[in-house]
C-alpha cells in the first residue's frame, strides 16, 4: 500500500511520464529544405483545435503526401506572402501526421482564432466523402499527444473551421465526424 507521501508524490509528476503513444510526425525538414519566415510563438497550454480540410486533392503515400503538403506550403508563402505554412499539422491519408508551424508557432489558419489554437488540416475534400478511420485515429492521437505534454489544455475545445469564420471547412463530412469527439465544443 502507498503511503500518502508517495501517492502525493505520484499526482505531482509530469503527464508526459502517463505514456500516451503521439502519432508519427513527420519534420518540416522531412517535406521541405524551406525555412519558415518571421516567428510568433503561442502562449501554452492551448485552449483550441480548430479542424480545417486542404480542398486540394487527397494523398495515400508519404511520397504522395510530402509533395502536397510542400504544394500547400508553396502556395501559403510564395502566392500568399505568408511566413510559413498556416497549419500547425497536417493528416495525410497515409495515416501520418505532417509537422506544419508546429506546436508553439503561430500559424494562419483561422482568423482571429490564431493566438490561441492549432490548426489541423485533413489533406483532401471532405465536403461530401468522410475522412479515412486511419486519418481520424491520427488526429485523435495527435490531440491526446498534445494534452499529455502539457501543450494543450486537458480541457482543450476542438471546432469546425465553420463555427468562427465563414467558410465551408472542415467539409460537411467531417464537420459532422468530428462532432462524435469528445473534445468538441461550440466556441
């Protein structure tokens, strides 16, 4: 039996020492010899998820995968004149996360949204075909990741896209999918 020093001790240790399995993550150097431009840094732990879709078309392969999500990369800093990719992470139907700003960066993904969320966007269109299982388990286990490291709150809201700027993402199907998680919210 633990003495009640002990358990107190316990209850004192970091969440990442819970082992929660993060999902595989592939690096921004694994995608792109791009550096990101002009840094703004979040304030941690993270109140919000927001769930976006690319509305480019889907990818099955991590060579597949790692050109589209360049592609979009590409396309946020040299059409748009962004600093760097606007999601935090990227899911690509191979089942792999893709780091995009990463964690702690601020990214561009959701007005007014951007100081206190990450951004993870579904690569493909999810306006009328459901995100694969494998894509949702991902994601799933990205978010415990980030709870379990203290990134995000335990508490953390996950919204559509939708629900704080006009615009159609996360796609009607997986607006309708992510509203079965437990971690989603009305802003």
């Amino acid at each position: 039996m633990l003495s009640r020093v002990c358990l107190a001790l316990l209850l004192l240790l970091p969440a990442s020492l819970a082992n929660v399995e993060c999902p595989k993550i592939i690096g921004r150097t694994q995608w792109t010899s791009t550096p990101a431009g002009a840094v703004n840094y979040l304030i941690i732990p993270i109140l919000y998820v927001v769930i976006h879709h690319t509305v480019t078309p889907e990818c099955n392969s991590r060579q597949e995968c790692t050109s589209r999500v360049d592609g979009i990369r590409g396309y946020h800093m040299d059409d748009l004149g962004w600093d760097d990719i606007g999601y935090s992470f990227l899911i690509g139907g191979d089942g792999n996360v893709y780091e995009g700003c990463g964690w702690t960066r601020e990214g561009a993904h959701t007005y007014g949204y951007n100081k206190k969320s990450i951004g993870i966007a579904f690569i493909g269109n999810f306006q009328n075909k459901d995100a694969s299982q494998e894509m949702l388990n991902a994601a799933h286990k990205l978010i415990e990741c980030g709870k379990d490291q203290g990134i995000l709150r335990s508490n953390v809201r996950v919204i559509g896209a939708r629900q704080v700027r006009q615009t159609s993402s996360p796609g009607n199907q997986l607006y309708e999918q992510i509203q079965d998680w437990s971690e989603w919210s009305n802003p």
